[in-house]
C-alpha cells in the first residue's frame, strides 16, 4: 500500500560532507533520525516520537511494537518529527555524521518502497513508513557485507 506522504521541496548543499536543506510549507513535517539535525529556522518545532508518523491511527502497543524492532535492529526507538508551525516557508536541515553522499530518492519512482542498507536512512517527508526488514538470502547475510538487517521505506514521497 503506496501510503500519502507530505511533499518537501530541498536543496543538497556540499561535496563531501553534504547536507540536505528542507523547506516546509507551514502544517508541513518531516521525520528524521535522532542526531542528524544540522540547523533549523524559527517556528519548526521538534519532537521526539515512537515510531515514524505513518500510521497514526496506530495505538500505544502497535508503536511498542515498531519501536522493539528498531531497538533489535541496533536502531534508535525514537525518531524525531520536524514541523513547520509559522505561516510561512521555513528551512530544517540534516546531516550524516561522516563524509558521504545524500541521495534523494521519489519513493513513487520506484513503486513506493525501497530496501536498502540499515543505518543508510537520514530523513523523509511525514507519511514515510520506516521499517526494518530481514535479508532472506543467507549467504548474502554472511558473506555479502550487507548482512541480515536492513531498511525498509515505503510511500510514495521524497526521503533521503
């Protein structure tokens, strides 16, 4: 299921230590690791949060449930929301904490959902399903370098 994620316009500022700079609409948000905020502008506001926003009809145990996946995974149980408040654009950006290039990636290009490397993602547009996923291939878990875990991001908006 392609879920409706929020569209963020951004800017890839750098060369080998990049940044990625949203600009948010107002009411608009976007999710993001825990650390990896560089800079915000006033009125974007920050919130810790279990679990990613992508289904917010979900109750306490759901989100119990997504967070002890990330915590087996080795990844943080929180994940920090970023909301434009103001009545005007406002700019929020991220980083990795080591030299690297940022990819943006429409999750609607590639039918809304990508699996990539655990530790690889940085932020995305609120509506982003971040989950963690097991390589079923045993000897790419062994001897692929890539390992058992890894991430999973389905909807159909920008993450980074």
């Amino acid at each position: 299921m392609i879920r409706k994620c929020h569209e963020v316009d951004y800017e890839i500022i750098g060369t080998s230590m990049q940044l990625v700079e949203i600009e948010l609409d107002p009411n608009e948000a976007v999710v993001a690791e825990a650390g990896a905020m560089t800079y915000l502008e006033e009125d974007i506001s920050f919130e810790a949060k279990m679990g990613d926003g992508s289904e917010p009809e979900s109750g306490f145990f759901g989100k119990l449930w997504g967070a002890g996946k990330r915590a087996i995974s080795g990844e943080g149980i929180f994940m920090t929301h970023f909301t434009n408040e103001g009545h005007q654009k406002r700019k929020v950006a991220f980083s990795a904490p080591f030299p690297g290039t940022i990819l943006a990636i429409d999750l609607a290009e590639h039918q809304g959902e990508l699996i990539c490397q655990k530790d690889s993602f940085l932020a995305a547009a609120l509506g982003t399903q971040v989950t963690m996923t097991f390589n079923k291939r045993l000897g790419v878990g062994f001897l692929g370098g890539e390992g058992f875990i890894l991430q999973s991001l389905k909807g159909d908006g920008m993450v980074f």
